[in-house]
C-alpha cells in the first residue's frame, strides 16, 4: 500500500470522527500525531510481517544445519587425518605385504568418505548462505545440509569401527616404536665401549688385525642406522641395531679378555711344548715292548699294535705343527686363533700318549696274567660271586632272569679257564675274555640295584 492511500485513508477517518463529536480542528494539527504513528510502520522494513518471520526463521535454522554439518565434516576429516597416521604407523613396522589387508579395508571405507564429503562441498557452494536467499532456498539448505550431516556421522561410525579392527596391529606398531629409540641408543653405546676397548688394547701392545677388521664392520653399520626408518623401516633398524649391539659387545668382551688371555697362552704353549717333548723321549720305549710282545706271545697278542710307532710319529709331527702355527698367532695377537690351535695339538698329544701306553699297557698285563693266571680266574671269579650273592638278596633262589644272566657268564668263564695249556698261549683272548665277564657282571648288578631302588625295600 502506498504512503498516499496510507494517508487519504487517515484523512477520512479523521473526518468521520471529527464530524460526529462535533469538534472543529485544523487539519494540519490533527493529521500530525497519526501521520507519526503510520510512517514508521510503513518504513521499518517489514520486521513485523509473518512472511519476513518465516524468512529469518528459515535462515537461523539453514545455518544451524550448515553449523552442524561443518562440524561433522570437520570431526570426520580428523577421523581420517587419524586414521593415516595409525595405518602409516602400522606400514612402517610391518612393511607393504604385511599391512595390505588394513589398507584395502581402509581405500574401501576412503570411498565413503570421498562421496559424502565431495556432497557437503558441493552443498556449501550451492546455497551460500551468507548471501540474501529466498525462504524456500534456505529450506532446502537446512534438508539437505541435515542429510549430509547424517551421512558424514555415518561415515565417521564406519570408519571408527575399521580403526577398532586395526587396533591389535597398531598397538604392535606402537610397541616396535617405542623399543627404537632405546635400541639405537644401545647399539651407539656398545660400538663406542668396543672402539675404546680396543684402542685400549692397541696401547698395551695387544691389538690384532682380527679386532680392528671387527670393529670396521660395527662402524660400516652403524652407518647404515644413521639412514634410519625412513630408509630402513622400523624392522630393518631394529635388526641393524641388535646386530652392531650383540656384534659390539662380543667384541669388547673379547678386547677386554685379551691380557687374561695372552698369559693363558704363554702358559698353556710352554706346557704342550714341554709334554711334545716328553712323549718324543717316550717313543724309544715302543719299538722295545713291542720286540718283546713279538718275541714272547703269540701273533694275536700283539698284531692290532704294529702301526702304533708310525701313528704316534704322526701325531707328534702335527702337534709339533700346531705349537708353531699358535705360537705364530699369539706372536700377531691372535690369541682366539692360538687358543683354536693350542687345543688341536693337545687333542693330537693327547692320542699319541695313548697310543704309547696302549703298547706298554699290554705288555704289562700280558706278562701278569701269564706269570699267575689263577689270580686273574679269582678276580673274576669273586665278581661272579659277590653278585650272585646280591642276586639272592636273602632269598633261597635268585630271579630267574638274574640267574640265567650270572649262569651264562659262570659258563664262559670255566670255558676260558679250561683251554689247553699250550706252551704259548692266547694270554691276549684269555684277558680280554676275563675282562669281558666282568663287565658283564658289573651291568648285572647295575640292572639288579636299579630293579630293587624301583620297586622299594626286600
């Protein structure tokens, strides 16, 4: 309605009135106070009008969905931003192969993320609310900015349920992180006190070729740590690091063993070379015991004995061999070496003295039994006895399967006794045979104590 219809109407009204009370007024003063009540109405922009309420209404509400739904992209948005940094996490630990499966799952659920925050842009460019809409326009803003707020939440629950499913791996990861910076620091620590133990042995006159060489290889890796998980991979540091730590420590272990050492080898090399000596003088005592084993038993007595001077020859050549070559090694400092070789010529030393004795043994036994035979019959005799006796264990009869076992070796040993007594017989088969016996005896016995210990007091 216009300003002049507004204030014609006003003017009949005012005349109607002033016509039936009677009263006489100028116009100019009578349309003044109306006129003043009209005009603001007419000029204050419609606040008042419902279609401008509904209008209002509609935008506060268009922007409380817009609000809304900024909030639940922003929410999801971190989500995701999480969500990386976990699978990043999970990638650097385990590698690409071992963390395919959770990044499958997590491109699948990318997908509804892409789609329902490419729908929110798009809304928040549709309908600028910032800008002066029609009512209808900003009704359509708050429908649909509701949505997409639904279906972003719906996406954040999907994506929250996913991260729940990682959460074994993650806390994997997470582990294996935390144990990088200690291990690092550990495998720098080691390779410092190696190089120092070995700088401490090269001043006191101790250092080898075999040390030095050992402690380069450390420091080539610690070369490769310094390019890190980024170049590495978690994993692949942690193996670096236990590998210079465990390499490291040995080394030092052995720097710091080296003077302990060099006085175990003075000692142990004087030793074997003195006892080569010794059984070297030995050796011209063989070649006569087995002269006589010849001249005075028969050939069974002594034949598996005839290569017993060429093997202890050997042997104390390759002795011999050893002392020189550790002798060598302790001269460079290669005491692990000296010690390798030290104990492969007393292991050969150790061979010859009992090929040696196996010569002097024999004769020895031969010439007693064949001197009183009857004294090696009585020892075996008494062993058969003394375990029959056990055998019984107070009863009137042994076991049966006690007393076959003792009956057979009674047996055996009356069969030795009564071999013809030739003028030079077998001493060798009757001792071996004697000894025989009472090894079995003794296993009887063995057997017999074992038994009753099973199965409690007779």
């Amino acid at each position: 309605m216009s300003t002049a219809h507004m204030v014609t109407g006003a003017g009949v009204v005012v005349g109607s009135a002033r016509r039936s009370l009677g009263i006489g007024l100028p116009l100019s003063i009578t349309l003044a106070p109306l006129l003043l009540a009209v005009l603001p109405a007419a000029f204050a922009g419609g606040d008042t009008r419902p279609w401008r309420r509904r209008k209002d209404a509609a935008r506060s509400a268009a922007l409380a969905a817009r609000e809304a739904a900024g909030e639940a992209f922003l929410q999801l948005d971190t989500a995701q931003r999480d969500m990386m940094l976990s699978l990043e996490t999970v990638r650097a630990v385990r590698g690409a192969r071992g963390s395919e499966d959770a990044l499958r799952g997590f491109a699948a659920v990318s997908l509804q993320i892409d789609e329902a925050s490419a729908a929110y842009i798009t809304l928040m460019d549709r309908y600028p609310l910032d800008n002066e809409l029609e009512t209808d326009e900003y009704a359509a803003a708050r429908r649909e900015l509701t949505e997409t707020a639904r279906k972003l939440d719906t996406v954040r629950q999907d994506l929250e349920r996913f991260a729940g499913t990682l959460a074994p791996l993650l806390a994997d990861a997470e582990q294996a992180l935390g144990q990088l910076p200690p291990a690092v620091d550990r495998a720098r620590r080691a390779a410092a006190e190696a190089a120092q133990a070995v700088a401490d042995t090269e001043r006191a006159g101790l250092g080898s070729t075999t040390l030095t060489t050992r402690l380069t290889a450390i420091r080539t890796d610690l070369t490769e740590l310094d390019r890190g998980p980024a170049a590495l991979g978690i994993p692949g540091t942690l193996a670096v690091a236990r590998r210079i730590e465990t390499a490291a420590g040995e080394l030092r272990t052995e720097a710091e063993r080296l003077p302990k050492q060099r006085e175990e080898v003075t000692n142990r090399l004087s030793s074997l070379r003195t006892r080569s000596q010794a059984l070297e003088s030995r050796l011209g005592t063989v070649e006569p015991a087995l002269h006589r084993l010849r001249r005075d038993y028969v050939q069974s007595c002594w034949t598996d004995l005839e290569q017993v001077p060429a093997k202890v020859r050997q042997s104390l050549g390759i002795a011999r061999t050893r002392l020189e070559e550790a002798g060598a090694a302790a001269g460079r400092g290669e005491y692990a070496d000296a010690v390798s070789r030290l104990a492969t010529a007393r292991a050969t030393l150790k061979d010859a003295d009992e090929a040696m004795a196996s010569v002097t043994d024999r004769l020895r036994a031969l010439e007693e039994v064949a001197r009183d035979p009857g004294a090696e019959l009585e020892r075996t005799r008494f062993a058969l006895r003394d375990a029959q006796r056990l055998a019984l264990g107070g009863r009137a009869n042994a076991e049966e399967r006690y007393a076959r076992r003792l009956d057979a070796l009674v047996f055996r040993l009356e069969a030795i006794a009564s071999l013809p007594d030739h003028a030079r017989p077998d001493w060798w088969r009757f001792l071996s045979e004697t000894r025989a016996i009472r090894a079995e005896v003794a296993a009887t016995v063995q057997v017999i104590r074992e038994d009753r210990a099973g199965s409690g007091p007779h």
